[in-house]
C-alpha cells in the first residue's frame, strides 16, 4: 500500500505510540529504569513555554519562578 506523506506520519507516530507503550508496560523495562535511573535525564520539548531552564551540567534543569505547579515541563 502507497501512503501519503501525511498517512505515513500519522502510522509511524501511532506504531510507534503504541510499541512504547508496549515497551513501557513490561515488568522488564520497569527493572530497566530502576537499575538506570542514574543514567535518565529528562529534558523539555522544544514545544517548551519557557518554564525550564537547561543546563550541560550535571545539576539537571532547574525550575524557574513560576506559580503553576508542574512537574515536568509538558
């Protein structure tokens, strides 16, 4: 089957929703994370409003003032 480029996105951005989730949902991958946490960083989408600031460094991102209270930066 021939898709448009904008059927190709929409299949490779649902297959790959669901395969992550699939990852995701593994008691292997949860131990995975565990025995790694140390070696995750998170970082802000490039869609960000600004509310994080990053950094090189090993300090992470920090929250800048803000009076809404998020988590993570999406």
């Amino acid at each position: 089957r021939r898709f448009s480029k904008k059927e190709w996105e929409e299949f490779t951005e649902e297959s790959t929703h669901d395969s992550v989730n699939e990852l995701t949902s593994t008691p292997e991958f949860t131990e995975w994370v565990i025995k790694n946490a140390n070696r995750i960083k998170l970082l802000p989408d490039n869609d960000s409003d600004g509310e994080f600031s990053g950094s090189d460094s090993t300090d992470g991102y920090l929250a800048k003032n803000t009076k809404k209270s998020r988590f993570f930066g999406w």
